[in-house]
C-alpha cells in the first residue's frame, strides 16, 4: 500500500448538507472530487447522532471509493457493527469530548 500523503476530511460538506435540510452538497460527490484532485484518503467521522455523516453516506463511499477510506466513529457496539460490515481500510474508535 502506498505511502499516505494525503487525507481529506469530508465531514463539514455534510454538515452544510444538513443544515440546509437538502441533499447538496453531496460527501460522496466532494470525495469523488478530492480523489480526482489526488488525494490518498477519505476520512469520516459516523457519530452516534449523525449530525454530519450518516449511514447511507458510509456505504456509499466505501462501495465508490477508489481510494482509502478512514472511518472515525463514536466507541458503541453499533458503530462497531457497521464498520465490520462496510470493512473501511483505516477504522478509529473516538472518544466523546469529556468536559469536567
């Protein structure tokens, strides 16, 4: 596997997604685009919320991808459970922010 130079992080095109309530701007179209523009990976970040990224987006990029896929996801048996079955290459447990 070639060396990562590259990652792109699409989490805050789906936020704007979101906030609009619209199905523009599409993640999976802005990685097709960073791919294209030569990035070695996608990252994504599926929360227990899913305030950015949502399952069908995971799915999708992992089905499109011709690059590295990183999926970030909270630390639940769910999340576990759909990486298991969309199998990223890079797969990251991330804590919630704990505020004292």
């Amino acid at each position: 596997m070639a060396e990562l130079l590259l990652g792109v992080n699409i989490d805050h095109i789906a936020t704007l997604r979101n906030a609009r309530g619209t199905a523009y701007p599409d993640p999976v179209q802005a990685a097709f685009i960073a791919e294209q523009a030569g990035a070695d990976g996608i990252t994504v970040h599926l929360r227990e919320d899913r305030r950015h990224i949502t399952d069908r987006d995971v799915r999708i990029l992992r089905q499109t991808l011709d690059t590295r896929m990183n999926l970030e996801m909270a630390v639940t048996e769910e999340m576990l459970k759909i990486a298991c079955e969309t199998q990223p290459i890079f797969a990251a447990w991330c804590r919630k922010n704990v505020r004292k």
